[in-house]
C-alpha cells in the first residue's frame, strides 16, 4: 500500500468499472479516457455536483440500460 498527502485543491475519485466499463452501441467502451476528461472539463464543480455530471456523461454515452453496478465516490480537498 501507498500513501500519498492530499492538499487543497487536490480531488479524489473511486469508482467502480461500471462507470469505465459501460459500453455504447458501437461496442466503444467508456474508459479511463472519457472518465478523465470529465473530471478535467468539470473539476470546479463542487463534488456532489461532479458526481451527477459523470453519471449522467456515462448514461448518455452508453444510451442503454446500465448490465452493471455503478458506485462513485467524488471527495475534494478544500481549506488551506
């Protein structure tokens, strides 16, 4: 196991592959990529906030019903 400090303005997210692993209708999986580009555009939201946004970002990538289980935990460091 790692440690690593965490800082003000440092964020924190732990998700499950259902979120990387949702899949469209072209077979094109959602992945790290996508994931990591949401977080980039979204990252002054606040955490509750981002978390919507990423859900709804996977639902309408895949357009389908969800085959897996999604758990998404989105934590911000704030203060000094």
């Amino acid at each position: 196991m790692e440690e690593r400090p965490l800082f003000s303005g440092d964020m924190l997210v732990l998700y499950t592959d259902g979120i990387s692993e949702s899949f469209n209708d072209a077979g094109e999986e959602f992945g790290e990529g996508r994931l990591i580009e949401v977080l980039v555009r979204h990252h002054d939201l606040p955490s509750l906030t981002l978390l919507g946004v990423i859900v709804d970002e996977v639902r309408q990538f895949s357009r389908r019903e969800q085959n897996d289980d999604i758990t998404l935990i989105v934590a911000k460091c704030v203060g000094t």
